[in-house]
C-alpha cells in the first residue's frame, strides 16, 4: 500500500497537474458546449419572433 | 450537421463512461497496486501518466497526418474538423507529457528543467502545434484555412518523429529510453517488469481511450460551433 516515502511530493504535484489539466480539458468543452446551448436557444428565439412578425 | 443517430451517441456516452472507469482504476494501480521504485521512490510513479499522456499526443497527432491527407486528397470539411480536434486535444496532452516530466525531474535530475536534446525537441513540438491553432485562426478563407492546415499538420508531424528519435541517437541525452536501443547513458532510468510494466500498459490503454473520447467529444463540439455559426448568419442576412 502506498506510504507515502521518497520524493512523494513530486508525485503528488505531478497527478495534480495531470488531473488539472484533463479537468481543464473537459471543463472547456462543457463551458463551449454550455455557450453554443444558450446561442441556439437565442437564435431560435430571433427566428420565432420573426415568424411571428410575417404572420401578423 | 448535429444530427447524430442515437446509435452513436449511445456508444459515445458509453465510451466515455468506460474512459472514466479505466481512469479510475489506473490511478489505483499507479498509486496503490505497483510499488514504488528503489531508487527514484514515489517520483517514479509519474512515468505512468507521462507516458500516457505521451501516447494520447502521438495518436492525436499521427491522426492530424491522416485528416490532413484525407482533406487534401476529398477536401471533406468533415477531415478538417478532425484535424483541428486532434491538435488540440494532441495539445493538452503534450503540455500533462511536459508539466509531468518536470515534475519528475526536479527530485531526480535536480532541475525542473534543462536543455537537453529531448525536452528541447518536445518545446519544439508542443510549440509547433501550438502554431497550428494560432496561424490557422488567422486565415479568413476558409478553404485557404483548410489546405494550409492539412500541410501544416502533416509537415508538423516531423517534431513529433524528432521527439521520438532524438533520444535513441544522441549520445548526449540525459532522457531515459523505455524501449528501444540508446546511445546515451540516460540518468534516472529502471527496468520495465513485473508490475511495473503491467500497470504501463494498463495507463497506455487508458490514455488511449481517453484520446479518443475526448477527440470525439471536440469534434461534436467543433461541428455545433459552425452550425451556430451558419445559422447566426442566417438570421443576420434575414434581419
């Protein structure tokens, strides 16, 4: 079982910015994915009102 | 274009599960399952997701070779596409390769960083890279965007092979060679057996599973963001 001995400093920094940066990865994606959500639901928002405004 | 049949979303999100699966059980063997190393102690453990993460950069950009050929050769937006999502997921991985390293150099070699022949190559190809996404973003035309990116990611495969070569030539390299002749004398190297080797190859699986959902998952993302783009267009000219 790990014991925490030599240099386990090093290795603990070196998971952390592995995780870190797979995190980063995965966080960018979701916050893009989350960005490009709400433009759709925008634009699908101009284009109902502007079929709205040809029916009237 | 966002039109995906429910088929193969179904095997993305089961991919994807099964990436954090094998995420989770790699991180228990490196940490838990296989020993520390006599000599380099807990540091070596580091070498498992260096390597990995290693191997996630050579598929992501040996796959750029093959989007760029294939745009080259169809000019198929879709290969275009697939090459960008490679380079940077290739990106990310190389920058965990480098951060990583140093993090096992500094108790081992006594520097965070030095230039020798190896992690001078890796800057070189994380730089590269790094140059794809930059110039490409600006290019205005598109199609121009698209071949220069296919000859650019092609010919920037190079690095890479550079990388990989410069430490079984060079007699002056202090990097340690896994597999494979080397000229060198390599500090802070240890044979790869037992539990040691099991559990590599368990990390190289993994960081390949991992590769390819996350190419997946930017490819989805890449092709919502031009059909954003196509359809905000379309409203601006309808306005």
């Amino acid at each position: 079982m790990f014991d925490f001995g030599d240099n386990a400093d090093y290795m603990a920094m070196g998971y952390a910015v592995t995780g870190l940066f797979l995190g980063g990865m995965v966080l960018w994606m979701y916050l893009r994915y989350r960005v490009l959500g709400r433009e759709q639901d925008l634009i699908d928002q101009i284009e109902a009102e502007e079929r709205d405004g040809k029916n009237k | 274009m966002t039109d995906y049949s429910p088929q193969r979303t179904k095997i993305l999100q089961g991919v994807t599960i099964a990436a954090v699966v094998l995420f989770i059980i790699a991180i228990y063997l490196d940490l838990f399952w296989v020993g520390p190393e006599k000599t380099q102690g807990e540091a070596q453990r580091i070498f498992y997701v260096h390597l990995g993460s290693f191997l996630g950069s050579f598929i992501s950009f040996g796959a750029t070779v093959w989007a760029g050929f294939a745009y080259l050769r169809t000019r198929n937006v879709s290969w275009d596409i697939f090459g960008l999502a490679n380079v940077e997921i290739g990106l990310g991985f190389a920058a965990i390769t480098i951060v990583t390293g140093m993090t096992w150099a500094r108790p081992i070699w006594n520097t965070w960083w030095t230039w020798e022949p190896r992690l001078t190559s890796v800057a070189i190809m994380w730089l590269a890279y790094a140059a794809y996404i930059m110039l490409r973003s600006g290019i205005e035309d598109p199609e121009r965007r698209r071949r220069f990116a296919a000859v650019y990611g092609i010919v920037a495969f190079a690095s890479v092979l550079f990388t990989i070569i410069i430490i079984r030539v060079r007699p002056d390299t202090i990097h340690p060679v896994v597999a494979g002749p080397t000229q060198a004398d390599p500090e802070g190297g240890f044979s790869v057996t037992g539990r040691i080797r099991d559990t590599l190859f368990f990390n190289l699986f993994t960081f390949a599973v991992i590769t390819v959902v996350l190419v997946w998952h930017r490819i989805r993302l890449e092709n919502l963001s031009q059909q954003v783009q196509w359809r905000k267009i379309q409203v601006l000219s309808e306005l």
